[in-house]
C-alpha cells in the first residue's frame, strides 16, 4: 500500500485509529531505551571468568612483569590477540587500553598536529577534510567536529561507501585527509564491503595527498550473526598498489568481553606506527598490561575467541529477529519505510519517509521509548532528508525490545500519516 494512494478521509480515519493506540500506550508510562549499541548483562556475564584468570600470576610468557610500567606497543600476546582479530601481522599490531576511539582519536590528533610519516600536518593545509560515508557512526564525526576538520558526506550503497563519489571528491581536493569506514557490518547499515571497493579504496593513496589516510574501524570483525561473512583485506590490497601508508586498522574487544574493561588495537605500516608512537610517549608510560594478559589468557587460542563470538550470536540473533519480524510485519507491503537486513554487527538502519524521522523520534519518546536522536548518523547531527534512525536490539530483554519495537512502528505509522495529511 502507498500512502499517496489513500484519499483524505480514509487518512483521517486512520490517524484517529493509530491516535487512539498512541494515546493507550502513553498512558503505560513506559521507560525503554534502544538509543546506543550496549551489551546486554547476559553478554557481558560471558567473559566474567576474566577475574581471578591470573591468580596471582602476573608474569607474561616473555617474562614482562605487567604490574609495572613501560612497554609503550602492548604485551606480545596481547598484539598477537589484535593480530588475530585484524588478520595481520603481529608485527603492525599496536595494544593500547580499553578504548579503540581513544586511539582513533590520538590518530586523528597526530595527523593533524604533528602529520604522518613525514607528511604535512593537516593543518597546515587551507581545510583539511575528512570523507564521511552516510548514515555512519557519529563519535566518528564527533572526532572531526571537535578539531574543526570538515566534513563531507558520501551516501553508503550496498557494497560501502559510494566510490565514484569518493574518486571524484578526492581528485578534486588535495586538501581531503582521510576518510571514516566501518567495512563489516557497518554502522549503522550493517553493509560489508565489497572486494571491488576495498580495492578501489586501497587505490586513493595513489591520488590523494599524500597525508591522507584512511581510518579503517573494524569494530564488528568477528560479530557474525550466523554464517561468517569474509571481508577482503584491506592490507593486501594496499601492498599490492604500493599505498600500505594510507591505512589505519583499529578493533578492540569491547563487545568482546566487558564493555569498558577491554583492549583496543591499531594496525598500520611501520612508518605509521612510528608517528602513533613518537606521540602516546609524551602521553603515557604504557598501556594496562595486566588486562591485556587477561584477555590473552582467556583467548589463549583463536579457536576460543571465535567459540565465544558463537555464544554472543546465541543471545543477539533473536534479537535482530524480533526488529526485523516487527518491521516486515509492519510495512513489508508499504512505503512507509525501508530497512537492512544485516547478517552481523550491532544496529538494523531505518528509513522513514523523508521528513519523518524527528517526528518518529519526538513521539517514541514521548510514549517512553528512547531512540537514537534523528540525525545522530550525518555528520553535524544534520540528515539531509530527516529520515535515517539507528536501532540497537542489543541492550534490553527481548520483551522488551519487542514492546519497543511495537512503539516504534506505530509512531512510524501515525508520524507517516500526520504528514500525509498536511500535505494533502
């Protein structure tokens, strides 16, 4: 059904009908929340074995003793356990502490203070710029708006980011300095990119200026659903088109283990790991070693990473499923929204109707159900089109992610036909 295609009373008639349900469940003083992509206790409980997994022992197979300082790259283990994550050397594996935004920031930051590799700094260029694929993840953007660096948005297709876009904007501009991807099960699409694109993508070092570098956040590496999804490597594509500098590989265990409690990681070429580090030593003697030996310990093979990535599938899929039934239920056979249908990661991207998205918003939270704010996916908050909303099954218990759910596409519902009605 169309609703273009609805004469004025039957949209009349229909408000009144979806007002009336709307107005039922306010009167429930609901308090739900599906705004951020948090895992839920049961996840977390996963990884509760990491305390008390040194007993007493502190010592790493190297024979560093992680209650102390130093050791700016990280325990060997640790960047063996980044490595494995990233599938690349250990060699090109920096292990830092908990957060892997932190050192995407500290990146971003020396790019821009202090340049990479001997190149500029990016401010010294007349508008450094930053390449943002749309919908996207807004600390990313959060990033570049705090250090003043431009950003321009470039719509995600269904393979990643639009490169015929990319290409042009970069030949363009000398003055674009990076680009922001989440290649698998992007956030919030849930899109991996295709092989054409990751080659095209390890191509624009050879057109961009020479600081550009691309920010590779790999955060749902091993978050399959069910079958795994391969992604190709971004590596080996640059080191066959010589451009191995222009990439930054970050993942972290933060959906992994416990949430604020992990390890992050960062892989690049040695010339970029030099610039990182010549940086963080006038910032830090070291990172958390123990914790690192922690993760080592309870990941002491890969095969145990990947059989605990199976046990939190167990507990999201349902999850996804309840969203994505609820949304094929609701306009499967309508044109009031669209979706993905992602086989991993952590969001499922809604599309309203151009125009709707802040008023969906307003009136979820109005009937006590917190969403992402409309916007929160472009950079400066601003969609284009006021449609794009974030949803993240993974916090809250399933029946209550299902009563969310019901909320959601009922304020979709009348949202829809309150502006078809003031249009008609």
């Amino acid at each position: 059904m169309r609703i273009d295609s609805v004469t004025r009373d039957q949209l009349q008639a229909w408000e009144k009908e979806l007002g009336a349900q709307y107005q039922r469940i306010c009167r429930h003083e609901l308090s739900l929340d599906i705004t951020r992509g948090k895992p839920s206790a049961e996840q977390l409980h996963l990884a509760d074995k990491l305390d008390g997994i040194l007993n007493g022992d502190y010592r790493a197979a190297d024979g560093t003793d992680t209650r102390n300082y130093g050791g700016l790259e990280g325990l060997i283990c640790a960047r063996e356990l980044g490595a494995d994550i990233l599938q690349v050397p250990t060699a090109e594996v920096l292990a830092g502490g908990s957060s892997s935004l932190t050192l995407m920031y500290h990146a971003v930051l020396t790019g821009y203070l202090f340049g990479f590799a001997g190149n500029k700094p990016w401010r010294e260029l007349q508008a450094p710029k930053f390449l943002c694929p749309v919908p996207g993840y807004d600390r990313h953007f959060s990033i570049c708006e705090q250090l003043g660096i431009d950003m321009i948005n470039v719509p995600m297709t269904d393979s990643g980011p639009d490169m015929d876009m990319v290409e042009a904007q970069i030949r363009q501009d000398q003055d674009i300095v990076g680009i922001w991807c989440v290649p698998k099960f992007s956030n919030p699409t849930g899109v991996t990119y295709s092989k054409d694109t990751v080659e095209r993508l390890a191509r624009l070092g050879q057109i961009a200026n020479p600081g550009f570098r691309i920010f590779w956040d790999n955060a749902y590496a091993i978050h399959d659903l069910a079958q795994q999804v391969n992604l190709p490597s971004i590596r080996t594509a640059t080191l066959e088109n010589d451009t191995a500098d222009s990439v930054l590989q970050f993942a972290s265990t933060s959906k992994v283990t416990h949430a604020g409690a992990g390890v992050a990681f960062v892989s690049a070429s040695q010339a970029n790991l030099a610039s990182l580090k010549k940086q963080m030593q006038a910032m830090t003697i070291g990172p958390d070693k123990v914790n690192q030996l922690r993760h080592s310990r309870f990941f002491a093979e890969f095969t145990m990473l990947k059989e605990h990535m199976q046990k939190h599938a167990r507990i999201l899929k349902p999850k996804f499923e309840c969203v994505l039934n609820q949304l094929e239920s609701a306009f499967g056979d309508s044109d009031l929204g669209t979706w993905e249908k992602p086989k991993g990661g952590y969001f499922v991207s809604f599309n309203t109707r151009p125009g709707c998205a802040t008023a969906v918003v307003k009136l979820a939270a109005d009937a006590g159900v917190k969403l992402t704010p409309a916007g929160a996916t472009f950079p400066y908050g601003k969609d284009p089109q006021d449609c794009n909303i974030r949803i993240a099954p993974s916090f809250p218990p399933l029946e209550e992610l299902d009563t969310a759910m019901s909320v959601f596409v009922l304020c979709v519902k009348l949202a829809s036909v309150r502006q078809q009605l003031e249009a008609s």
